[in-house]
C-alpha cells in the first residue's frame, strides 16, 4: 500500500480556498480541517489569514447563510443557532446581524414545521402532550414565545 506524500502548505491554501468557494466555511472550520492533516498552528493561522484577505472567509457572511439555512432546511430555532455559532466562535454582533435577515414568515414556518413533526403522534388535547411538543421545539431551539405560538396554532387557535 501506497503511503499519501504530504500536502503542502501551498496545497492546502488550495484545497481550503475551494472549499470555501463551494460552500461558506468560518475560520473555526477550516483550522479543525488543517489540524486534523497535520499542520501547525502558525501554518494554519497564516492559511486563514489569507483566506481571510481574500474573501473565502468572511464571518459576517458565513453567520448570515447557516442562519438562514439551518431556519429553512433544518427548522432550528434562533437558541440553537446562536449556541452553534457560538460553538464556531462567531462573534455575538454577526449573529445578531444574522437573524436580522432571516424573515419573520420563514422562521414561523419553520416553527410549524417542526411542530407538525413533533405532534404527529401527540393528542394536543391533552397537557402531558403539549407539555412533550412543547419541551421537543425547545430542544430544536425555539424561545417559549414561538413554541406557544405555534402550539396555539396547531390546537386551532
């Protein structure tokens, strides 16, 4: 068996840099994918830096589009996302800017959506099932605002 040679740095700036084209990527990402090949902390930073200066990181952006995606596709709420960004090291004005732009309409059908999902099997007449939906939603990172609201719609009201 053939051993890999070893990437260089040039190499990985590369691969890094077409990895951010493709899909938005934070700097807390890329630094996990270039320590897991090996490479030094000073490498790395110097890697982000410029992928930084080149625009292929851009926190503000990167905060903006998983926002808007994890709403869309995925039906996080804003507690969730905040606790991921935050995970990614996202500063705390990105993130207020991001749920900026995600639409009111959007995460509200958001919320319906994972409510829907989570009452299928629920009698929403019944305390100890709302009590369920409503402790589900919150682990899906919705406020208590938005789990009642939707619970309010899905009972008819």
């Amino acid at each position: 068996m053939k051993m890999a040679k070893p990437m260089t740095r040039d190499e990985a700036m590369l691969k890094m840099a077409g990895l951010c084209a493709r899909s938005e990527q934070c700097a807390f990402d890329i630094a996990r994918k270039l320590r897991a090949k090996g490479f030094s902390s000073d490498v790395t930073r110097s890697i982000i830096e410029e992928l930084t200066e080149r625009r292929f990181i851009d926190h503000r952006r990167f905060a903006a589009a998983f926002a808007r995606d994890k709403v869309r596709f995925s039906a996080w709420g804003k507690m969730k996302i905040r606790a991921a960004l935050m995970a990614r090291r996202i500063p705390e004005n990105l993130i207020t800017e991001a749920f900026g732009e995600i639409s009111s309409e959007d995460y509200e059908a958001a919320a319906m959506r994972s409510a829907r999902s989570a009452a299928a099997s629920l009698d929403l007449a019944e305390y100890a099932d709302r009590v369920k939906l409503f402790r589900s939603m919150m682990s899906r990172g919705f406020e208590p605002d938005a789990v009642n609201k939707a619970i309010r719609k899905l009972r008819g009201g």
